[in-house]
C-alpha cells in the first residue's frame, strides 16, 4: 500500500498524534477494481495520507476528524443519529463549509472500513418513493405507500425499517421527479400491475441508493430504470447498478448489479420516429461524458449497452422523457412502458 504524509520528511517527532486514511481523492486517478457481481470496489493497494497533529499542512484537519471523531463517539453511546447538516450547523464557524464536513465523514468511514450509517451519521433524503409497498420505521412508524396521491419521502434510516411487504412484480427506478410525479398522476403502480416507483430526482443521494438495494435484498424482483436518453442519465443509471468511485469501499451495500435499462434508448427514438426537431444536440460537455462512460470497465460486460452508446454518439443528439408526449400526452405511461415490461424491451 503506497503512503503518503501531508508533511515534509523533517518535519520534528516531538509529542505527535496522527491518522492514517484512506484517500478517496487519490482514488480519482485511478481506475478501481471492477467485478460482475459487485460493481466498482475499492482497490486493495490505494493511497493512503497520513494526517499528524504536529504538522503545520494537517493539524487543522487532525483536529476536524477529532471533533467529528467525538461528535460520533457520543451518538453511538446513547444510540442518538445526526445529518452531516447536523454536525456542520454544530459549529459552522470551526467547519467553514458542508463540503469540509462531508469529505471528513467519508474518509472516516473508509479509514475505519465501516459503512457511514454504524457512524450514526445520516444522509439528508431527496429521494421520493411510491407504490405497492409497506414498511414500519425505527420508531415503530407504520407507512404505507399506496394510500396516497403523494409519495413518501425515502426513510432517513434506510437500515432501521423493518417488516417491509409487497406484492409488487418490480421496481422502476425513475430518474426525474417530474416524470416520477407523472406517473404517479397516472396511477401507474397500479393499472400495469404492482409494483414499486422509486426517484433520487437526479443524482441519488445515499438513502436512495440503500433502499433500492433494500429493496433487492428483501423482494429479488427485476429492478428496471427509466432515465432520460442522453450520458447523463446513463451516467445516474450506472451509480445505481455499479456504485461510484467516491462510494467504492461500501459497493456491497450500495450496488444492484441486476438493474436492467428500460429507456429511454436511444434507440428507440428512431424506432418511434421522433422527430430530429424535438431532440437537444450534445455540448462538448455531453461528448467527453459520453466518452468517459464508454471506457469505463464495465461498458465492456455489456456489448449491447455499448451499441446504444454508440447510437448516442453517432447521432450527437440526446432525448429527454418528455419527447414521448410528441407522439401523445399519456404515450409514456399508456403505450410505452407497458409494451416494454410486456415484451422484454430492456438490456
């Protein structure tokens, strides 16, 4: 394992206290160990950083992981939980910023190889889910998701919900909120047949993510994702089936290699004849992510992926969900998504 000091070589010994962390920012340069069944894992060798009380270029930071090092301490002993928000609004002044706060919690979590939710530390939810699902939360709550005309906010403590029921036949992750809310509009959980309607609304965030592998683990129904035909959303739809860098040391809870790509293909806007006139051209930004998904190492498990992407890329045009109500207002939820669940239109 290749180690790193934030400070010079001679830097004096005297009475000095230190951590020695896994670098999640080294791991940016390389690329990590890829497997089928897992998704993207941290690699065994990565960098480490060595952070010292004495030094000058690490104290400051020393210090930081000390205070939420204790902060951690007192939750775990009276069993108490906190957002990162939390601990950054407990002494905003000391922290100087959210990111600060959020880059510490990660490398404590990977420095201690444990995953950020036995830190007793919880993410803010974002994400929305809905359908025919029932769970009772950490506090007894009872909730259930098919009762009502809105969704339920994603559990702040994916882990602490027990006695999870459903007769649901899969999940469909989709990728937007407006088109989730559409959907839900539309009750389709429950006209097509039952089943589970999940939304990170973009980016999933942490809880997100969990759920759907909770989801997984508890049910082993197909997981399908809905995302809109442009390398953004291709790049979300990859987070979820195979993790991210950043997260890799916790792939195992994270990831659903299983999660199959529903739409919106980029083939199938010239199979529906789309018109060109509705779609977006790619930016220079939209071309390098595109190019940057295509040599990660797991495009290369997924030869019919590839030929979507290569679609993508050719035409140098993306698609947005919305660009079915071209063809009618209901076409996604009416004629589209029930033809693909029916025949088997996903890769």
């Amino acid at each position: 394992m290749e180690e790193h000091s934030l400070c010079p070589t001679g830097t004096p010994a005297g009475n000095k206290a230190s951590f020695r962390e896994t670098s999640l920012a080294a791991q940016e340069s390389h690329v990590p160990r890829f497997k089928d069944s897992v998704g993207l894992q941290m690699i065994p060798g990565c960098t480490t950083k060595q952070i010292r009380s004495d030094c000058p270029q690490s104290a400051r930071r020393f210090a930081l992981m000390l205070k939420i090092l204790s902060m951690i301490y007192k939750m775990v002993q009276s069993n108490t939980y906190a957002t990162k928000r939390d601990i950054y609004y407990s002494d905003t002044l000391l922290f100087g910023s959210q990111s600060v706060v959020d880059q510490i919690i990660n490398d404590i979590s990977c420095m201690l190889k444990i995953p950020r939710r036995s830190l007793h530390v919880l993410s803010t939810t974002k994400g929305f889910v809905a359908g025919n699902l029932s769970y009772t939360e950490e506090d007894g709550t009872k909730v259930n998701c098919s009762c009502s005309a809105t969704a339920v906010t994603v559990p702040s403590n994916v882990q602490g919900i027990k006695n999870l029921t459903s007769h649901a036949k899969f999940v469909l992750i989709v990728e937007k909120d407006a088109t989730f809310q559409r959907l839900l509009d539309d009750d389709f959980f429950s006209k097509v047949s039952p089943c589970i309607m999940i939304t990170g609304r973009g980016i999933p965030d942490l809880n997100t993510r969990l759920l759907v592998r909770k989801l997984w683990d508890s049910f082993q129904i197909p997981i399908f994702t809905l995302m809109d035909a442009d390398p953004h959303g291709v790049e979300i739809m990859c987070v979820y089936k195979y993790g991210s860098v950043s997260m890799s040391f916790e792939a195992h809870q994270l990831t659903v290699p299983s999660v199959k790509w529903l739409g919106l293909l980029p083939s199938d806007l010239e199979r529906l004849n789309i018109s060109k006139d509705a779609l977006i051209p790619f930016t220079k930004q939209d071309e390098n992510k595109l190019a940057s998904i295509k040599k990660r190492p797991y495009i290369a498990c997924q030869p019919l992926w590839k030929k979507e992407l290569e679609i993508m890329a050719a035409s140098k045009l993306k698609a947005e969900i919305q660009v079915l109500t071209t063809v009618s207002a209901d076409y996604l939820s009416r004629v589209y998504l029930p033809n693909k669940l029916q025949f088997g239109g996903w890769l």
